[in-house]
C-alpha cells in the first residue's frame, strides 16, 4: 500500500506537487507569483476550469523546482463534499499511473480537516489499487503512487495525522475483501474463507468454526444442501469483537460466502458464470472488516457470521422438488437451486438471531434482478426496523456507497407460500424479485431488527466508470467502510 505521511514543513521540494482547484476562481492554486501565472496558463490552455472531473497536469519549465504539477478540479467551492474529495483523489490515482508518477505531494486547504483527509485519503489508495496475483510480466507496468506526502497547516498535523491512519485502516479492510473477490475460485475456497477467518483471532477478537459434522448437529439444512453437490466441505464462520468495558450494542453483521457459484442443476449460461466468483463479495466484506476491529476499537460487540460453500451440479446435488429445513425449524421447497444464497442465508440468519444482538446487517449478491433495477453502482436495501436503516443510509452516504431502499410489500408474501413446505425460494414469476428475496429472508429474523443489502451490482465491476475512479476493475470491497463507519457511530 502507499506510504503516506503528514508534514507541516518541507525539506526539499517534491518531484511532482498536487493542487485542488476550485471553479470559476483562483481557488487552491497557492503557487507564489511568477509560477503561479505560468501554470493557470498552461492548465487553461488545456480546458482545465476547476469543474468537478477534471484533471490537468502541467510542467513547470524551471518556475519551480517541481518536475511535475497535477491539479484535480473540486467543481464550486461551495459543493465540495467528502465524496468530491474521494473521487478527485481516485483521478489522481490514474494520472499517477498514466505519467508514471511515485512520489507526489498536495499542498492541503486548511479549511478541509478530518473527513475530508480520509475519503482524500481511501480515493487514492482504492484508486491506485491493482490485483497482480496472476500477472508474470509486470516489469515494465507502471506502479502509480509509492509515497505521498500531506503538507498541513501545524495547528492540523496532530489530527491530520490520525484521519490519515484511521483512512488507511479503512483501506486495509476494503483491499483484503477485494483480493477475496479477485481470487481465482478453485484458490478462494470456502476453506480459504476459513483460514482467512483464524488469522484474525488476536485480542479481542473470538473466532467459532463450524463445518459438516457441527453443521448436521445445529440442524444447518439451507448450507449443507446448497453444499451437497461441492466436494469442499462447508463452513459457517462465527468471529466475535468484544471491547474492552461494556460495549453500548451489540450487531451482527452477516456475509453470503458462494465462492463460485454455478447455478446447481438450475445451471447458469456459460456466460453468466464467469464472474460468480464473487459470490462470496458479502462474506467477503466481513472478513474486511474484522480484520480491522482490533485497531480502530468500536466501542460496540460485533458478530461476524459467514455462509461459505459452493453450489454445484454434483451427482449427489440437491434437486428442484427437494425440501431443506433451517437452523430455526422452517422448511423451504427448492424451485431453482440458482437461489441458493437465500438458503444459506437461511441459517447464518438464524444463527445470527441466537446471539441475541440489538441488530443484524447482511450484505449479499442476491439477485440480479437488483442490478437490473439499480444497476452497477446502487444495492438495493430492505429493513424490518426504521431506525436501523436510517444509521445504515447514515454511514453508507458518508462513505459513497450507494443504497436505494425497497419495500418489503406485505402482499407480496404469498408468492413465497410453498404447497409441500412453509416457504419456497423462488416467487411465483419474474417480478419483484429483489422483494422476494428480502421477504425470504425476512423469515428467519424473527422480531430482531434487520437490514437486507442486496449487493449483486456494486460488489464487482465489469467495467470501470470514469466518474467514480476510485472504484477498479473486479472486486471492489463494497460495504467494508460504510461498516465500519456504521460500528465507529454506534460507539
């Protein structure tokens, strides 16, 4: 990851300084007189007028010392928010890596403080993100970013410095999901889940492992019959963040971990399997953000709870017609084995409920239906409790991670009526079926209040988007931070 500091003085002047500029005004372009002039110049010249977006880079010709300038247009003064800043900071990832730029320092406004130097920060660490694990001829790639620098105002170097580290274990979390995601499925395995799982037991954080044998004695019918046609065994993960003192809430928060799904004997098209390997994107989420509780201590007790197999069409796999039983009693009749997070989902939910928590958050790439209605860059939401979704629309909005929120339709309840069982999986036709399946779920929650993300678009990028670039190609660690964020505001 990049090496960052925050200084408030300089040694020496660095090969190329990064500037924030405004529209329609000088803005943030402190350079001193001569210099100055001869970069609006050259950034004008350019079409550069501040407008949010924009990115121009200019070479000074001995006015300063600098090899290279690079200003990030922030659009009216007056407009700039955290998400702004995120996304200018993503720009200046891929600028770096278009000019072969390493090292680079920004001359930061004062009245930018806290939050603005995180999400500054997390822009440019997810923006210069690359996942090379299958890469052999890198020599010659351009590396972007190495070591940036933060010069601040000295009355702001003390609390510069701590946003700064809170924004680079926020990244932590985001790029161990995002390398889960990126994983080949035959390396990233429900085992692989597990073992990721272990090396966070430190402190205070507690880690139970379940897998077949335990499975088949809590009564786990949704994952050992998704699991049936795999020959990886199965695992429910259940991590555990207790703080020092008495925490003030308890949450669990509750991952689908399909590393690699196929559809089952509902088989996908060829085409539509070449990315389920981010099935797993909600598992691992989690996994992202345990694996930073220790350091940034939420005052709050957190479960961690994972679904984790694969779903294939084995001769021994379970069939349309079959009839599951969950971890809280309910049957449910198969229809399409191809809905089969829902029934994992079944028991980790169930689990989730006997810990007794104040409330549960699940994120899961449930439908695709989701990412018809929302598309790549929205999840869907669902809540059986108000209050509960309007702290996960808090977090989720300070950290740029899109929600729209659906209606768990009453009504719409009897398409999930089942003739032979108490519920089946799948609905009665093609609509609502992002509904359906919050509805599904909402089966096994009891009165506990509950957040449902849909993350089936946002998860994983097929493409990349120009206006959000600090968001790459694959796997993008979707609801690490907002988490966090989520668990920090409860403290």
């Amino acid at each position: 990851m990049i090496q960052f500091s925050a200084v408030s003085s300089l040694s020496q002047t660095p090969k190329t300084w990064v500037f924030l500029a405004c529209e329609k005004e000088d803005g943030f372009l402190n350079f001193p007189g001569k210099a100055g002039v001869e970069i609006r110049k050259v950034i004008e010249e350019e079409g550069f007028s501040g407008k949010e977006g924009q990115a121009a880079v200019a070479h000074p010709k001995g006015a300063i010392k600098a090899e290279k300038v690079i200003v990030l247009g922030v659009g009216t003064k007056t407009e700039v928010t955290v998400e702004t800043l995120r996304r200018a900071s993503g720009r200046l990832a891929r600028k770096a890596r278009e000019f072969r730029v390493e090292e680079a320092l920004i001359e930061w406004p004062r009245q930018f403080k806290g939050e603005q130097i995180k999400a500054f920060v997390e822009g440019l660490i997810l923006g210069s993100y690359q996942y090379t694990r299958y890469k052999t001829q890198l020599k010659d790639a351009s590396k972007g970013i190495q070591k940036f620098i933060l010069k601040v105002p000295l009355d702001q170097l003390s609390s510069s410095k701590a946003s700064l580290k809170i924004a680079e274990s926020y990244c932590e979390g985001v790029l161990l999901a995002r390398d889960l995601i990126n994983g080949a499925p035959s390396d990233i395995t429900p085992r692989v889940l597990a073992d990721t799982a272990r090396k966070m037991v430190k402190g205070p954080v507690r880690l139970k492992l379940y897998s077949t044998k335990e499975l088949k004695r809590m009564g786990a019918g949704g994952i050992l019959g998704v699991n049936i046609g795999s020959a990886l065994e199965p695992y429910l993960i259940h991590l555990h963040y207790k703080p020092a003192g008495k925490p003030k809430k308890s949450i669990a928060i509750v991952g689908k971990g399909i590393t690699f799904d196929s559809g089952g004997l509902s088989l996908k098209p060829a085409g539509s399997m070449e990315t389920m390997k981010m099935d797993m994107s909600g598992a691992a989420a989690v996994l992202g953000v345990f694996s930073q509780l220790a350091k940034l201590k939420p005052n709050v007790e957190v479960h961690g709870i994972i679904a984790t197999t694969e779903n294939m069409p084995g001769g021994r796999a379970y069939k349309p017609g079959d009839v599951l039983k969950a971890m809280n009693g309910k049957t449910m009749e198969v229809l399409n084995t191809d809905a089969e997070g829902r029934l994992v989902l079944s028991d980790a939910l169930s689990y989730a409920v006997k810990q007794k928590v104040d409330g549960i958050v699940d994120m899961a790439t449930l439908t695709g239906a989701c990412v018809i209605a929302l598309g790549s860059l929205i999840s869907g939401a669902m809540s059986n409790d108000p209050k509960l979704m309007d702290k996960v629309k808090e977090a989720t909005e300070a950290e740029g991670e899109s929600i729209w929120e659906l209606p768990l339709v009453k009504e719409y309840r009897d398409d999930i009526k089942s003739k032979v069982a108490d519920i089946k999986n799948i609905g009665g036709g093609r609509e609502a079926g992002t509904i359906i399946g919050g509805l599904f779920l909402q089966e096994f929650v009891g009165d506990t209040p509950w957040v449902h993300l849909d993350i089936a678009g946002p998860a994983y990028l097929e493409r990349e988007y120009p206006a959000v670039p600090y968001l790459t190609f694959g796997g993008t660690g979707l609801m690490v931070r907002s988490l966090l964020t989520l668990l920090r505001n409860q403290s």
